[in-house]
C-alpha cells in the first residue's frame, strides 16, 4: 500500500509539473505571427514589380496581383493583436494551480476510489462477468461457472449433479454422461443418479441402449421399482428384436403407472408405434388407448387424406433429390412415410439424412428425435446416428470432388440449421457468409448476411464485426 501512495504522488507530481511548466519558464518576448505575414506579402509585392520590369507579365496583371495582395495584407492587419508580446513568470499562479490538481486528485481517489481494496485478478473479473451473465438465465455462463466450482471442489456431489443436469439441458448428453458418472461416484451409486447416468449414456449413443447402460439399468432394477430404468430396459430388448418382451414391459409401466405421470407420453407412443409395426392389437397393451392412437397403430391414411399426403411425399423426393440440405424436408418425408404405414421407406428417409447430415451434430440430434418420435429407433437401423469417426475423416479424403462437395453442403446445411435454432452466435453467422460464398452460393450468402445484421441490429458493434469480416464475401 506504501508503493501506491509513492507512485501516486508520483503521479500527481508530474501531471502538476506538466500543467504550471508554462507559468515558471523565464520572461521572454514573442513576435505576433501577423508580423511574418506582412512579411511574406512584402516579398510577394516586390517579385510581381519584377517580374514587370522583366517583361514577365503584363501591367494589367501585375496590377490584379497587387490589389489581391494590398487585400491580404489589410485582412492580416485587421487580425493584428499588436506586433509583440511579452510571456512573464507567475510563480504565484503556479503554485496555486499546482495545489488544486494535487488536492483535487487527492480528494477525488477518497471519494471515489478504494485504496483499501485488494487486487482483482483477470480471472476473478471474469468470473464475475459469467455470474451476471448467469443470473440473467444464460446456461452456458452457468456451465462454465459450474465447472470451475468442480474443479475447486471435485468431490462435491451437488456440484457434479447441477453440472450434469446443466449439460443434458442443452442437449449436451455426451459431457452430461461426464458428469453423472462422478456424481454416480459421489453418491456412492444412488439408484436415482444411476439412472439419470445411464439415460445421458443412451441419449449421446442415439437412443440406442448400450450394454454399459443395460448394466446400469438392470442394476437399478433391483434395488428400486425406478420408471426409467424399466423404459429403457424395455427398448433395449426392442432394439435387440424381443418386441413381444418390449411390448409387455412398457404394457406393465403403463399399468403401474399415474395416468398424468411425466413419462408416460413416451411410453404410449411407442406401444403405438411397436404395435404398428409388429401389426399387434394395440388395444391388448394400451386399454385406453384413443381413437387417434388406434387409427395410428393401424397405420391409417386411406382416402383423400392418404392421396394427398402421398402426393406429397412424391414433391418431397423430387426436392431433396434437388437440394439434399433441408433437414425439415428429411423430417416431413420421414413424417409421412411413418403416417402410411410405410415403415421402410421411412426408416431408408431418416438413414439417407443421417448420411447426409453425418457430419454436422446438430442436425443430426434432430433427425434422431424425430426416429424415436416415430419408433424408427425402436428396430435396427441400417445407419446408425454417429458423427463422423477418425476412419470416416481418412474416407472422406479418398472421395471424389461431387461426394466431398456433398459432405461439406451437409455440414454447412447443419450450421445454418443451428443458427436458425440458436441466432445468438456472431462467429457462427461469418462462418456460414464465407462457407457460401466459397460454394458460389451468392444469393444464400446475401441472405445470411442479411438475416445476421437483422438479428443484431440492436447491437452496431457486432453487426460492425460481422460486415468488416465477410467484407470480401458480401458487397
């Protein structure tokens, strides 16, 4: 604390010096810059006389020229503040003023400033900066708050589970598995955390059941009667092909379970769903079942409304033959296919766009949701929902020029989608402006840079960024 107040003082002194500098330098005499201008005016009268006499102009111009200049000189007298000036001390003056900057600053750091408070870190700032921002309900400030307080406290159960929980909000179930796994550690394997662990497992697996998952869930089984667990261990044996067993198990939890119960949306419609495929009476699983439930699971679409949803599934095919990036598309198509009991062409809609869109995470998470709306997950799938592997990386480098093309559309289709759902990402926009503009997409990268100044009008520093990075890309 010492130091500061040196270095202040310090401080204070030269700012103090550097202001009464001027009152302190000896007396001096300053000519007025009039007297220079005169000067040069003289000097201009004298060379037109003799570029006169030389022949060099003639009368008339050399008279023009003396009554610019005899104007000149009369405008510079009429500014003239008297010809010199005297500069004095005033040791006085100086001394005062070197008194109010020294008990001005002085008294404004009392006032406002804080000379008791300790030293801020870079890092202490900015996880303030990340509270605020998480007190204003952003997740992810949240998660990187969350994540430092794990790694100040790593064997804090609380701690591990809100982690966890905060990655499976975000659909991040890969990290969210991360997470459960150490809480699971914590709680010195909680059936309840057990469960919510291997569900995080199964949902960054594409729904599919692992075996470690199986294991955990059978594990909790035994200790409790856990709703999730048994879910998930019936559609393990759905996905191994013992759809009677399948059936049965999500009959019982249906029977077991409160008719308004938070699970039990998912559980009815894949009874539907495995029924219609399995060509079962719904009724035998599901006794309540509805009207719209039965008519599903007996996949009906006849009459005009089957005609017009085959008609289109027929433009949908000839769309995506022309333009294979629309994910929404691959849904409807999928969708439809579903709804005339076409089962496998659905199956082959949803494994052309896991294909297309192998390579973009995002998208991929939606065309699994809407397999498992449909039950598409519930029997073996020829794709299975992964992204792209070292293996598939050295692949796609052996591929020709139209496939590798196809590959990059479908990971710029899937960033577009990810901004659709989430425009919060200045980065994000720039990248999606020059990935199309490096595909000669001139009219989408127009549009994307349009869309991205739109969102961000409110905020001329970002939509700056964006315009002076794509600057090249977008006229």
């Amino acid at each position: 604390m010492n130091m500061f107040w040196v270095f202040a003082a310090l401080v204070v002194g030269l700012c103090a010096l550097w202001l009464v500098l001027p009152f302190v330098r000896r007396t001096g005499v300053e000519r007025d810059e009039t007297d220079a201008a005169l000067s040069i005016y003289r000097d201009q009268a004298d060379e037109v006389e003799r570029d006169l006499k030389a022949g060099l102009i003639s009368q008339s111009e050399s008279d023009a020229a003396q009554r610019e200049i005899e104007a000149r000189v009369l405008r510079a007298a009429k500014h003239s503040v008297g010809g010199l000036s005297v500069s004095r001390r005033s040791p006085l003056l100086a001394a005062g003023l070197a008194a109010v900057v020294a008990a001005g600053s002085v008294a404004g750091y009392v006032w406002l400033g804080a000379a008791g408070a300790a030293d801020r870190p870079l890092q202490a700032r900015k996880t303030e900066v990340l509270i605020q921002r998480a007190q204003a309900g952003d997740i992810k400030s949240r998660i990187q708050l969350l994540v430092e307080t794990v790694d100040k406290h790593p064997d804090s159960f609380e701690d591990w589970w809100l982690l966890a929980r905060s990655y499976a909000s975000t659909g991040d179930n890969a990290s969210a598995a991360d997470a459960y796994r150490r809480a699971a550690e914590l709680s010195d394997n909680d059936p309840g955390v057990l469960s919510a662990y291997a569900e995080a497992m199964t949902l960054a697996n594409g729904n599919k059941v692992p075996q470690a998952a199986r294991i955990l869930f059978q594990q909790v089984r035994a200790k409790s009667n856990d709703p999730r667990a048994r879910y998930y261990l019936a559609l393990s044996k759905a996905q191994a092909q013992d759809f009677e067993g399948a059936l049965s198990d999500w009959a019982q939890l249906a029977a077991d379970s409160d008719p308004n119960a938070p699970w039990m949306a998912l559980v009815r419609r894949d009874i539907v769903n495995m029924a219609r495929f399995t060509k079962a009476d719904v009724s035998a699983y599901l006794p309540n079942a509805s009207d719209a439930e039965l008519d599903k699971a007996a996949g009906n679409s006849t009459g005009q409304d089957g005609d017009a949803l085959r008609r289109r599934a027929d433009v949908l095919d000839d769309k995506l033959l022309a333009e294979p990036t629309d994910y929404k598309s691959w849904q409807e198509l999928a969708q439809i296919r579903a709804a005339l009991g076409e089962t496998d062409k659905a199956k082959a809609a949803i494994d052309a766009a896991r294909k297309q869109f192998a390579a973009a995470p995002f998208v991929l998470s939606k065309i699994n949701a809407t397999a498992a709306n449909l039950g598409l997950d519930l029997v073996p799938a020829t794709v299975l929902a992964k992204g792209p592997t070292d293996a598939d990386i050295a692949a796609a480098q052996s591929l020709s020029t139209d496939e590798q093309a196809d590959l990059i559309q479908g990971m710029v289709a899937g960033l577009a989608a990810k901004l659709e759902e989430n425009p919060e990402n200045p980065d994000g926009w720039v990248m999606l402006i020059r990935s199309y503009s490096h595909l000669g997409e001139a009219e989408k990268a127009k549009a994307a840079f349009d869309k991205a100044t739109s969102h961000f009008a409110s905020n001329p520093m970002v939509v700056a960024q964006i315009k002076r990075s794509v600057a090249e890309f977008v006229q």
